[in-house]
C-alpha cells in the first residue's frame, strides 16, 4: 500500500470514529425527547371558529409526558386481536363509537407532515343520556400506544349526532415525522370505568396520519436544526466536547502522515 492510500486510508477511518462519537449522542437524546402537546375540547354543533381555537390553544396548559414508546408491538396489530376486540365491543355494547373523523390542520414548512390536528367522536349510548370522557393515544408507525390527550366530560344522548365532540391537539415536541394511529378510548365520568375502545381497525380516518411536532414543523428548520442540536447536545453529555477533542487529534494525525508521505516520495526518489 503507497503511503498517500495509507494517509487516505487512515483519515477517512478517523473521520468515521469521530462521526460516530457525534452522532450517537444525538439518536440518544432524540430517543429520550419529553413529549409535550396540548389541547382543547368543544362540541361540534358549538365550534367557536377559528380565532377563539387559536386563542383557547395558546392559553391551553402544555402537557409533559414520559418520551414517545416507539420499541415493540401493540396487542391489536395482529388480525386475531382486532376480531376478540371487535368482539369484546358488542359484549360491552351500552357505549359505542358511531362515528370518528380526522382532520388536519397545520403544516407549516409543507412536508406533508402536520402539528396541529382533530379528532371528532360521536359516541352512542342505549340510556337517555350518559357521562362520558375520552382519553386518545398516538401509536408511531405500528409502535406501542402512547396516551397524548383527555376530553372534558360530557353527555351524549341516545343515537344523537348533535352530541359530538372534538379534541383539538398541538403537538409540539417529542413527536418525530412519520405516519401515527389514533385510539379512542371512552370512559364513564362518574366512576372512571372504561366502556370502550375504537381505533384504525374500526375507522380507516384514525389510520396512518401525517404528523410531527411543531419543533419540527418550521419552515426554517433545515436551516437552524444544526445548530439547535449542537446545543442540545452539550447539554446531554458534552458530544460537542468529544468533537473538539477529537478534531484537533485528526489534524495533528493528518499533518504528520503528509509531512511522513512527503518524506517518504524524498527517500524514494533518491533511490
């Protein structure tokens, strides 16, 4: 091997180690990100229009939750599961989901991925009237269910379409891009006790939802995201400090082989 495809050789290798030392770091604390989201809750027959959300949602308080479970498998994305479920449901059938309907709101940086979205429920029960509230989860990609949200407690009446309601939700951090599945789950509002689940295998429109956090969701993120995860970074452990080490060492080593090549095409030479 000639000493220049040695130089060579040895560079890229160092290169490589240290943009390993780097970028390790960096997948940890994406792993490791708290979720934050918040959210608002109306009926639909009561929608206070576009400015009143904007303004119910800024002042909403943000919910902190432990980071996105995205290692493993969820119960219901085997076929069996779904049938025991569905079949679960009609045993517990004195509160049903009739209808559920996704909507997407907020894509700033137009990637096809949103922050902001909805999800309206209309849900029946066989009384007059019953108390109920939801509690939603967000599965990423296939991934264990990951609660995001709670609805206020309301009543429902009957088969009544004018009961349902909405939960509005801004994501805003811990939530990479990627396709999400949304599981409703009622809950009776006297006693806690659950009633029933309804998710992607009852309703394709809480199926594979374009979504990311509002961090990401930024029309300049390409642009400042370097320096953003230098930041966090360095406050995760000193990645930063291992590539200031690491750095001056591969120009030290570089500035030696060269001055070594040198030598050796001198020596050769005068052979």
């Amino acid at each position: 091997m000639s000493s220049k495809l040695l130089t060579q050789t040895i560079l890229w290798l160092s290169i490589g180690f240290a943009l390993v030392l780097f970028s390790t770091p960096l997948m940890a604390a994406d792993n490791n990100t708290i979720r934050s989201s918040k959210s608002i809750t109306f009926k639909e027959s009561l929608d206070p229009g576009k400015q009143t959300k904007e303004e119910l949602l800024e002042r909403a308080t943000i919910d902190s939750m432990s980071p996105l479970n995205k290692q493993g498998y969820r119960t219901e994305s085997m076929v069996m599961a779904a049938h025991v479920s569905s079949t679960e449901y009609s045993e517990h059938g004195e509160i049903t989901v009739y209808d559920a309907v996704t909507k997407l709101i907020s894509d700033f940086d137009y990637d096809g991925y949103y922050h902001r979205y909805s999800v309206a429920i209309d849900a029946d029960t066989i009384y007059e009237t019953s108390y109920i509230y939801v509690r939603l989860y967000l599965s990423y990609e296939g991934g264990p269910w990951n609660y995001y949200a709670s609805s206020d407690n309301y009543h429902i009446h009957g088969d009544s379409e004018l009961d349902t309601f909405v939960i509005e939700t801004e994501l805003a951090d811990g939530y990479p891009p990627g396709y999400y599945d949304v599981r409703i789950e009622l809950y009776d509002a006297d006693n806690d006790g659950w009633l029933t689940s309804y998710g992607p295998y009852d309703d394709a429109s809480l199926s594979a939802l374009p979504l990311e956090d509002s961090y990401r969701d930024d029309p300049h993120h390409s642009v400042i995201y370097p320096v953003e995860t230098e930041v966090v970074v360095a406050a995760h452990g000193g990645s930063i400090g291992w590539l200031m080490i690491t750095l001056p060492l591969l120009l030290v080593t570089t500035r030696m082989l060269a001055k070594q090549s040198r030598i050796m095409g001198i020596i050769d030479q005068a052979r």
